[in-house]
C-alpha cells in the first residue's frame, strides 16, 4: 500500500490539478489518442465532444471527477469501492487490459509533467498512486472476466451471434434477438445487468462498443436488448437502419453491478422513464413467481412512445401481486385516461405512496438523469433509506 509520504504528497498536490481541471483531462485525451489512436475502437469517441458550450466532454468530465475523487480519498479506499464496482463492470464489457491501464498512466503522468511541472517528487508519488488505483482495477476485472468464462455457456472475449429477431417496440424502440453462431447456451445474467455490442462496418469511423441493459428474463439460449433511436446516437441509428435478422454481431458477456438481487418475500418497486424500462423489463419477467407485491411504475411521453405497453398489461393481468401504473406526460388524443395510462404528467410518487409504505421495499429504477434525480428525491422525502434505493445511470459514471 501506499506510504504516508506519498499519500500527503498527493493530497496536497490533487488542489492544484482539480483547479486545472477541464484543461488536464482535455490535453490528456488528446495526447492519449494521438500517441495511440487504436484506443479510438475501445473509447465511445462521442462522449469526446463537449456540448452546451461546456469546455469538459462528458468522458473527459467523468475522468477528472474519478481522478479528484480518488485523490481526496487516497487514504480511506474503501469509500470507492462501490464506484470500483461499477466502473469494473463497464471495463471489463469493453474488454480493458493491464497493458491498457499502463497506457493510461503513461499519458496522465505526462500530461501532468507537461501542463504543471509538478517535479520528479511529485511525479514519483502520482505514479505510485496511480500504480496502486490500476492494480485495484485490474485484480477486480479479472476475477469478473474469469466469472463469466467459468459459467455454463460462459465464455471471455467477445463471441459471434446471430439475429434471430428485430421487432420495433415504439417510435423509438427496437428490440434485437441474438443467439449464439456455436449453437451452445448463453451465459446467465442477473435481472438488470446489459451487454456488450461490438460493430465494425465500413459506415462507422471506427470500432464501436455500447453497452445496452438486457431487457428480458435470462434465458439459456438468447439475449434480447431494446435500443432507442437516438437523434445524434451513431450506434443506435446504425442499429436501427443496418443490422437485420440473420446479421451477425460480436457480444461480450453480461456484467454490471445494477441488479435484482432480493428474497422471495421483499415487495418491490421498479421505477423507469422512457427506454429506462429495459432493465427493469427484465427484473419484472423475472418476478412472476415473486411471493410479495410487485410495483411497476412506468412514465412516458404518449401511446406511440409506450414501449413494451401490451406484454406488461398482460403480465400483471395474469399475476395478481404485479400492479401495472403509468404516467403520460403528454398524451394524444387517441390516448385514453384509464385505459392506456392512469396519470397525466410527471411521475408522481404522493399519487401512489399508500401502495409505497412498506419499510421493507426495494426500490429499482432507471431513466434520464433528470427522472432519477426527481424519483430519489421524492423516496427519500416519503422517508425510503438510501440502502433501499438502487439505480442505473446511462453514459460515463455518473451518481445521483
């Protein structure tokens, strides 16, 4: 572990960096990327351009508040380590290597040389930080990649599959099928958790590598995700428009640390907004059997953006413990009150917090941003703990 020499060093320099800010993480990426631009096929490279007149992208925003954050912690680790978790997960669906990690460390110590002249003191120490935050990183990744090699239908690295289904769910949403070119089973997932999708075509500048929530109930044979159109998505739209029954694509294995994981007598709640219903989409099919009382609140702008509308109506028809609940934030006028929604507006948990009050529900939800920060500040002023509280968050590593 780290010396305390090094730890005061670090401390006492991490004030000057977080002042420089956008500035480091911006020549960092830059450098990076110049220095070696086969790192373009493994980044999002859209998360690499800033928007709304920000000088930070979101990638290069979710670097410096990862940096700072472990700079200000450096001597209480273990209040990382539920972001060591996530960002793990997110890794090891990109496939990240040791050698990679060193790229890194290369390129930000260089960066900080180049833009501070900190001095070799002061180099020596963020080197040996940074050695010991990749080493967390890498130790952790290695066990989820040998997890998911040694399950039954597992496998490490991507894997060839065939689409065996594309079905449009909404305006936006589309959902795609694949199963496995081997013929051999899937590995299992756990309700909550996405894949990895690998595309190389002559449209696209460079490999791209997303990540989509599963969307179903885990099955021993095939993987369904649902993807939204996103009007600047390059790999929502180029799944849309190209990929076709019968294409095939590279898939890395499930990971993820958002996931169903309760007892058969825990109520729960699962919350969504828009394509946030994927992953809960697949805790809800999972629930069929569940012994408590299941909640589905669901929120969306109108009936021709209502994804998945007829499969959930007709799982809580069928099970009496799931209760079926939507909001329509602007309904058409082919949309009826009562029968394709049940409230006009944002969701409104004070309409429902009678069916809430169980101190010993679980909630789980997904959506925009904006959503979930609305959606963890009503819980949490209906006097829901924080440890019943469990999110997904889209995009580079973001916390409510």
């Amino acid at each position: 572990m780290l010396n305390q020499k090094t730890i005061d060093i670090v401390k006492a320099t991490a004030p000057v960096i977080a002042e420089a800010g956008p500035v480091v993480t911006q020549h960092f990426y830059q450098r990076m990327f110049s220095h070696n631009p086969e790192l373009k096929d493994i980044f999002n490279m859209s998360n690499q351009h800033a928007s709304d007149g920000n000088i930070a992208s979101r990638q290069q925003e979710a670097l410096f508040n990862a940096v700072c954050a472990y700079a200000n912690n450096i001597d209480n680790l273990a209040v990382l380590l539920p972001a060591v978790e996530k960002i793990a997960h997110k890794h090891t669906s990109f496939l990240i290597t040791a050698e990679q990690y060193n790229i890194v460390g290369t390129h930000l110590l260089a960066t900080i040389d180049e833009l501070l002249s900190p001095g070799q003191e002061v180099l020596d120490a963020w080197a040996e930080a940074y050695g010991v935050l990749a080493n967390i990183f890498i130790n952790r990744e290695e066990e989820i990649y040998q997890e998911n090699e040694n399950k039954d239908g597992g496998w490490r690295g991507t894997r060839e599959f065939i689409v065996t289904n594309k079905q449009q769910d909404s305006q936006f949403i589309t959902s795609f099928t694949f199963k496995p070119v081997d013929g051999g089973k899937v590995a299992n997932y756990k309700p909550g958790q996405y894949l990895g999708i690998y595309l190389n075509a002559d449209e696209l500048e460079n490999q791209e590598i997303r990540q989509y929530s599963l969307s179903s109930a885990p099955q021993d044979d095939q993987y369904r995700i649902s993807v939204k159109r996103e009007a600047q998505g390059k790999v929502s739209n180029y799944l849309h428009d190209h990929i076709n029954i019968g294409d095939k694509v590279m898939l890395a294995a499930p990971a993820g640390d958002f996931f169903l994981e309760v007892d058969a007598k825990t109520p729960i709640t699962l919350l969504s907004a828009g394509v946030g219903l994927t992953p809960t989409l697949s805790m809800l099919e999972s629930l069929t059997e569940h012994q408590a009382s299941v909640n589905w609140l669901h929120a969306t702008e109108n009936g021709v953006q209502h994804a998945y509308k007829k499969q959930v109506k007709a799982l809580a028809e069928k099970h009496a413990h799931i209760q079926d609940l939507t909001w329509y934030n602007a309904p058409l006028d082919t949309d009826l009150p009562a029968e394709d929604y049940d409230y006009q507006g944002l969701m409104d948990l004070s309409k429902v917090a009678t069916q809430l009050a169980d101190d010993k529900m679980q909630f789980y939800f997904c959506g925009p941003v904006g959503f979930m920060q609305n959606i963890a500040k009503q819980l949490l002023a209906l006097g829901v703990s924080e440890d019943r509280i469990h999110y997904e968050c889209f995009g580079p590593h973001k916390i409510l």
